[in-house]
C-alpha cells in the first residue's frame, strides 16, 4: 500500500479488516530513527487544518475518501456503458435503475466474466469487494470497456459488525452512503413481498384453512433487514380471537429470504413470478407442500417487486460503471449479484468483474454450481484473493502477532489458499491467478514463498495494492486477468445434477473440501427421500455451512483432512431452484455485537453521514 505521493501527508493506521467483522484499529506509535511504514498509509490530499508538509496524526476513513469524490451524474455513466436513455430510471443525480427490457432489446455479443473469490475468511481480512472495485479500475486504466457487478450490503451486518461494505480506500462504489443504507429501496421490497407471504398464509389459517395447512408444518418465516437476535423465536397471534391464532414462529433476516434468491436467479419478470409461485411456504397434514400460488400470492409479490428487479447503475470512485443488486448469504444461498445485474453488464462491456461471498468453498461453489448452470454463464477467469496476514493466522498465528515475518507459519497456513486455486483450476477447469492483496509489513521472503507455492501449480501471483492506490495499484492484477481470458477454457461443474442427493453431498464434500465424505442425521435421510419422491432430487446443492473452514467446524482453519461433514436437515428452495443442506450451527438472523458499528454512525444538520467505515 506504500506509494509516494505528491502531496504529503499519511495515514497513521494499521488497518486489521474480516470480511465478517471489518475492524479497523488506529494506532499511534512513537518515532524512531526507522518509521514504521505499516502504519503510514498514503492518502491523496491534506485533511483539514493540514500545514504543506506535515504529518498528520489520523487518518481518512472510508466514507471521508468517498465523499471527497467528484461524483459524475449518473446519465454520463449510463452513456460510457452504452445505456441508451429509454433505459434509464434515475433515482436523483448519482444513482439509476436500468430496465431489464434492455437484455431483450440488445444483440452485443457478451463479453468476458471475471469472478473474484477468496480463501476462507479470518479475523486478518482478505478484500474481495475491494479487490473486485479495484480490478475493475485497473482494467479500465488499461484502456479496457470493463463493468462491475457486486452484491448490495445488507443493512443489519452494516449496522452490526461491519459498518458498511462498498469496497474500501480508493477502491470503492460510490454514492458509498446510499449504497450502504436504503439505497433504491429493493431491500424493502423484498421484505414487503415476503411478509405478504405470511401474512396470507397466516390469514388462510384464520380464514377457515380450505388448503388444511399443519400450523405445525409453517416453514416460512417474516423478514427483516436488521440483525435482531430478539426476534429469532417468538409467538404470535397473541390477544383475542381476531388477532389469530396463537403459534411459534420467527424471523430471518431480508438477505436470507427465498425471495431474495429468487430474485437474484430471474431471468426476467415472468420468470420471477413462477418462481415466486413455486416456493414451498408449508406442509399440509397430509405432507403434502403449499406453495405461493397455491395461496395465490404469486401475483401480487411479482408486482411488488417490478422495480425492484431492474439493476441499480452506480460508479466507482474512479467512475467505472458497476451494478449493485441483491445480495442472499453465501452461507445459506448463492451468495451472488442479480443473473440480470451479471448479464446485463455482459451485454454492456467487453469485460465483467464480478464475485462471490465468503470464500471459494461457499462463494465460488456456488457461483459456478449454481447460478453459472441456471444462467448458462462461463466465467473466463478466477481471482483469488488472499492477505499474507490471514494465511499466517491459517498457519496458527494469533491475530496481535501478524505483522511480524513468519515463514514457518505462512508455510503451514498456505494449503488453505492451494486447496482453493487447485478447486478452481482441476475442480472446475478454470484459469486462475492469485491476488495477494499486499500490507506493508508483508515481507519479500513471504511474498516469494507464495509465488513459488504458486507456481507449482501453474498459477500465477499479482500483488494488489487497490486500497491505497486505486486502479494504479489493480493493473499488475489487470494484465494478468487479461491474459487469462485468452488461455485455454475447460469449464465444468463439480458434480452432475441428475445424481443423487446424498451422491452430490459426498461429491461436494470430498471434491471441493476435501473431506471423507458426508453423513447424513436421520431426520435428513427422510428428507432426501421424501424430497426425492417430491420431483426435487435433480436440483443442485447449496451447503449451508460455516465460512470459516473447509469442515463443518469453523476451529478447523488451514485446510483440514479426515473429517466428514454432517447434515442435519435438507430443505427445498423450489422457487430458487436447489437444495438447502444445513450443516452446524448456520444463523438466519446475526444478532448484534456488543460494541455495534451503529454506535459511530451519525448524520449532521446538513444531512451529511459519518462512521459508516
């Protein structure tokens, strides 16, 4: 992150970010003879009350770097991408829906997919937002018609543990406040669209229950947009007999709905409202499933989510035009942007960068097994994005010890990052390259011995330093994702659909991480074969499990060998189209942590933001 800069002034910072947690620690230390130059960060431009040449003793926060952006209105955006103006829905100056009637209306052929990935998550950070921002700027340095498709952060974690998530530094999407509260209002809508479901299912109940739908077979649950431990288990329909009837239920929180990856999967508004229709929202006594249309509520969410559906056109700080739109855990869903948001930045530029959540073993897998087969996409090449800091605590190193060079232990946490690269290019037949997104304290000794690692593999190494230059510091990553989607192309998925359920367990499982196969409580055996009988055993799988380790046991860092994964229960997202595999302990509603990031995040009489990151 170091660079000389024209104007003096540094950050005095050591930036410690989880993609979980995002901390972020300012430090102040005494100078010697020898700076520490990881905790000088450069940022462009003095602070305020700055003297010409003097140091100062604090540092730019995400949202001061945004803010100071010289935004372009979003309709010379909307011309650089090549949206004509029928298109364009503007939502104020800086932020537009586009019309998907524009993926019907358009014969450009696709250009090439990108997905950035990473290893699994810890407390050391990795960056793949940033990454993904990054590249994308990069690749536009290079003269490159490159756009960028994200995921939409989720009011709850940034109020939560994270306080935001637009990428970070230099390398972020802007309005960057916006895009990290309500943003177009699609959140609302899918909740308003998934509560609609409860409440008409609850009011059949009420109603005289024509469908005869067990009250005790309910699986749909209400939503909201904010981590709120308080409301994961509650009764309802207290009071008197018009109030309802009196039954346990619980909330999700918005992200984790169906509706949400049912969204993210449409191709187009037709193809939504079947899909809304086919969810399963209960069992009758009977044992038989109820679903959306069966309560006729199919119609009705389509319409509160017409809007919600189109793309939301913004910019990055160095104006390279980005989707941002939905956004399910990858932990429990597909965990990517919108097919629509992936496919119409096809149509739109020769290059797409795009990502997944968490790391290859979710995000990815996923990505590939999931929404590349229901979309028909094929990704020209994967980036996987790594610290030095987070594969030495892979390597048993406490988070308070990283800073200092450690090749044993960089040694011994290096299988977590070779096991991911090896997933992609043997599993999934993809070209690969290894971003290293670079801390100051990172040694040349560290650096090389993760090239080498590399190496052996066939697979190159790109340090990125997009946090503190931008797209400058994205063009060494840039040139070889370029070079890449030129190579040789041998996609497939990691397991065949028509197999079995428990077949593509175990294949997932021993495949992709490398365990002994899967084991399967009783409860999910009945399960399989009921959900077999029921039509739904040639949908893929989508593992929900932690995002910490290979294993089930998020305590199993690096890349662990001998275990076998257990599946409780299996449940059908027929209108997402595959099946959910609970594993462990997976939360549908994070709760708050105790300091939350809400704490710092104020507004002031002029209506500007701060402490979102």
């Amino acid at each position: 992150m170091w660079r000389n800069h024209r104007k003096p002034g540094f950050i005095l910072a050591d930036r410690l970010g989880s993609n979980v947690e995002h901390d972020y620690i300012c430090c102040v230390f005494l100078f010697t003879e020898q700076i520490h130059s990881s905790l000088f960060v450069p940022f462009r431009g003095q602070t305020s009350g700055q003297k010409k040449g003097e140091i100062t003793m604090g540092y730019k926060t995400d949202i001061e770097i945004a803010q100071e952006c010289e935004m372009k209105p979003i309709t010379e955006i909307a011309a650089k991408a090549g949206i004509d103006d029928k298109y364009l829905e503007q939502y104020g100056k800086y932020k537009a829906k586009i019309d998907y009637n524009l993926l019907k209306e358009s014969d450009k052929k696709d250009g090439k997919l990108i997905l950035v990935t990473a290893i699994n998550p810890t407390p050391a950070g990795e960056g793949k937002t940033t990454t993904t921002v990054g590249l994308a700027d990069g690749m536009q340095r290079m003269g490159k018609n490159v756009m960028v498709a994200l995921r939409e952060p989720s009011l709850g974690p940034v109020f939560g543990v994270k306080g935001g998530a637009a990428g970070g530094g230099y390398a972020q999407v802007v309005p960057m406040e916006d895009i990290n509260l309500h943003f177009t209002g699609d959140f609302h809508a899918i909740g308003a669209a998934n509560n609609l479901m409860a409440a008409m299912l609850d009011n059949h109940i009420y109603q005289g229950n024509a469908l005869r739908i067990d009250p005790k077979r309910i699986t749909w649950k209400r939503v909201v947009d904010m981590n709120d431990r308080q409301l994961r288990n509650i009764v309802d329909g207290l009071g008197r007999k018009v109030d309802g009837f009196t039954r346990e239920d619980g909330y999700d929180i918005t992200v984790a709905s169906e509706v949400m990856a049912v969204l993210c999967l449409a191709s187009d508004i037709i193809d939504l409202k079947e899909r809304l229709g086919k969810m399963i929202v209960a069992y009758t006594y009977d044992d038989e499933p109820v679903t959306a249309a069966d309560l006729k509520a199919d119609g009705a969410m389509a319409a509160l989510l017409k809007d919600a559906l189109k793309p939301n056109l913004v910019q990055t700080l160095e104006h390279t035009p980005a989707f941002i739109h939905g956004g399910p855990f990858a932990n429990i869903a597909h965990g990517c942007n919108s097919v629509i948001a992936t496919k119409m930045a096809l149509k739109l530029g020769d290059y797409t960068v795009t990502e997944g959540g968490f790391g290859a073993d979710l995000g990815a897998e996923k990505f590939l097994d999931i929404k590349c087969r229901k979309a028909g996409l094929k990704p020209s090449a994967v980036v996987v994005v790594a610290t030095v800091r987070a594969l030495k605590h892979h390597g048993g190193v406490a988070k308070t010890e990283l800073n200092n060079e450690n090749l044993e232990a960089l040694e011994k946490g290096l299988p977590n990052l070779l096991q991911h690269v090896e997933n992609i290019t043997t599993v999934f037949g993809l070209p690969c390259v290894v971003a290293i997104n670079r801390f100051p304290f990172d040694s040349e000794a560290e650096l090389q011995l993760i090239a080498d690692k590399c190496k052996e593999l066939g697979v190159n190494v790109a340090l990125s330093e997009v946090w503190g230059k931008g797209g400058d510091g994205g063009v060494e990553l840039a040139k070889e994702v370029v070079r890449l989607c030129e190579t040789e192309n041998n996609f497939q998925f990691c397991y065949d659909e028509n197999l079995s359920i428990e077949e593509k367990l175990n294949t997932i499982v021993t495949k992709i991480y490398r365990g002994e196969g899967v084991e399967l409580a009783a409860t999910a055996k009945k399960q399989a074969k009921r959900l077999t009988e029921l039509g739904f055993g040639n949908l893929p799988i989508c593992m929900a499990k932690t995002q910490f380790s290979f294993s089930d046991d998020q305590k199993l860092t690096g890349a662990p060998r001998g275990f076998k994964i257990t599946v409780r229960n299996l449940k059908v997202s027929a209108g997402a189209g595959f099946i959910v595999a609970l594993t462990g302990d997976i939360m549908t509603l994070p709760g708050l942590p105790k300091v939350p990031a809400a704490e710092k995040i104020d507004v002031d009489a002029t209506g500007k933001i701060s402490g979102l990151f």
